[in-house]
C-alpha cells in the first residue's frame, strides 16, 4: 500500500478541488491518502477586506512565516512515498501559510528525502513562486518531481478585474455581468483528473524520473515567455516596496498603513501602464533573445532546482 499526503492551504476552496481531482485517479486499493490543510494560527479570512489584503504584502513578498497548528501526530508519524504540496500565489510569493509550514521543522521531517509533486493556482505569474518553492524544498531535503500549474487563462487586463471582484466580493461569479468568471476555468478543474494518472503510475513503480515530461505531455504547464521577463521585474520592484513597508511598523501601525495605500497605487499604475510598455518592449527585442527565451521556457516548464544544472 503506498501512502500519499496531500497537504496544502486554499482560502477561496478552487485549489481544494483542483487537488480533489487530481487525486481522484490516484487513490485505490493500492493506494491511500491523507489529507492536510495548513491552519493560521490567525486566519485570512476570505472574502478579503481590501485593506488586510494589501497589509499582507510586505510578510508575504518577504517570506517571514507566521505561526500555523501543528499537524496531527498520526501524520508526523507516517513515512509519505509522495507528497503533493498545493499552494496558490500571493504577491509573486506562495502563500504565507505554505511559506511557514515549509519553513516548520514538521516540513523538515515529512519532506525528508520524500518525492514532491507541487500544485498551482494562481492568476497568471507563479514562475518566480516555484522558484522560491524549490529553494524551501530543498532546505527541507525533499525530491521535487513533478509541477502542475494551473492558470486563470483570460487576458491580463481582464484577470485582474475579475480576481479582485472575486478577492473583495467572494463570488466567483460574472462581474458585471459580461466579464468571465475568475479563476482557473470550470472546464480545467474537471480535466485536472488527467494528471492524475502518470502520477500514480509512477507512484506505483516507484520511479518519478520521467513524471514531469509525462505532465507536460498532458499540458500541465504552459511557460509564457512575457511572463518570465514581468514576474522577474516584479520581484524586483516588489523587494524594494516590501523592505521599506516593512521598516515602518508592525501589521496595522497608521504608518505602515500610508505608505500600503502608496503601494496600492503603484500597483495600479504597475498592472495599467508599465505592463502594457513591457510587452511593447517585449516584442520588439523578442527576435533578438529567442535562444535564451526558449532555454527559459525548458527549465521552468521542468523540475531542475538551478538553471546551472
């Protein structure tokens, strides 16, 4: 019987039933799962309230781990033969609870030595997210083998009005009646159970070097080379703001809170202005860099730690 655990932290329910279907091939006779929800200490309630949502920023970019419930001595106890690790993405960053449990030392003891399949939903950007992923996996000793990344697939601009309508309003639902729905489409989480199966088959012959070319046969991950050049610019830009936010006082001081509304602000020129130039720009040097777009697109599409590897 192999043992599979599935742990993860999803505030809106999408991921929770990403990862249900995806396991729904995987679980049987020969195989059996547990299942784990990281728990805050203090919670992020959803819907969110705009100003919590931006006030998470700085810990968030910054992966500065908060406290989370201890997982069940049942599941420490038990030596995993897989661990699918599901997180969404905030702020260019995995999730402050998936952040701090790969910071815990529970993380250290059931991800030593264990093959990690890691699940993403997220808007569009989670490039630089896994990147950040593998370097907690690896100081936990873990064996990343497989990656699914599941994506909000309308266009940038359309995204991000329909994802705040459905962070701030909590339906996932048509905004204003004419716009998609948000999120990762109903039609890609029912396909989901796709992946599903190369996954067990390697569970089963207890061999996960070729799982990640067997998911990308199955489209488990779509590299879009702007992407790769706005989500490293983000990063850079965001370390800037998060480090000066963060000098100016604790989770809800009043002088943090001037300078979040700046940042606020700043992102809306970011997403409405800057990105619109940086797609222009894109195109326009795209002929001259299609080597190393096409080396980019290799290794983040796959489970390699280091571009040098």
């Amino acid at each position: 019987m192999k043992k599979v655990l599935v742990i993860y932290y999803s505030q809106t329910g999408q991921l929770t039933e990403i990862l249900q279907n995806i396991v729904s091939t995987i679980e049987g006779k020969d195989v059996h799962v547990d299942y784990h929800q990281i728990q805050p200490v203090n919670e992020y309630p959803f819907p969110w309230k705009e100003k919590d949502f931006y006030d998470a920023f700085p810990e968030s970019f910054l992966q500065i781990p908060e406290p989370i419930n201890e997982l069940s001595s049942e599941i420490l106890q038990k030596k995993y033969d897989l661990i699918i690790l599901g997180y969404t993405v905030w702020y260019l960053t995995p999730s402050i609870p998936v952040n701090s449990f790969l910071k815990s030392e529970a993380a250290k003891k059931l991800l030593n030595n264990t093959p990690v399949v890691t699940v993403i939903a997220c808007r569009n950007m989670w490039i630089q997210a896994q990147e950040k992923v593998k370097i907690l996996l690896l100081d936990c000793n873990a064996k990343l083998v497989g990656n699914i990344a599941m994506v909000d697939k309308n266009i940038n601009h359309v995204s991000v009005i329909t994802i705040m309508h459905w962070m701030f309003k909590g339906k996932k639902t048509r905004f204003l009646g004419f716009f998609p729905k948000p999120g990762v489409s109903e039609a890609d989480i029912e396909r989901a159970e796709i992946f599903g199966v190369p996954i067990k088959n390697a569970l089963i012959a207890d061999d996960f070097s070729g799982l990640q070319p067997e998911l990308l046969k199955l489209k488990a991950v779509k590299v879009k080379p702007l992407l790769i050049a706005t989500d490293e610019r983000g990063n850079f830009v965001f370390s800037k703001w998060a480090n000066l936010i963060i000098k100016k006082g604790a989770s809800g001081s009043p002088k943090r809170a001037k300078w979040l509304v700046l940042f606020k602000y700043y992102l809306l020129f970011a997403i409405w202005v800057i990105a619109p130039i940086v797609f222009i720009v894109f195109l326009l040097t795209y002929p001259l860099k299609r080597n190393k777009i096409n080396r980019e697109k290799a290794y983040f599409s796959s489970v390699t730690t280091t571009k040098d590897s």
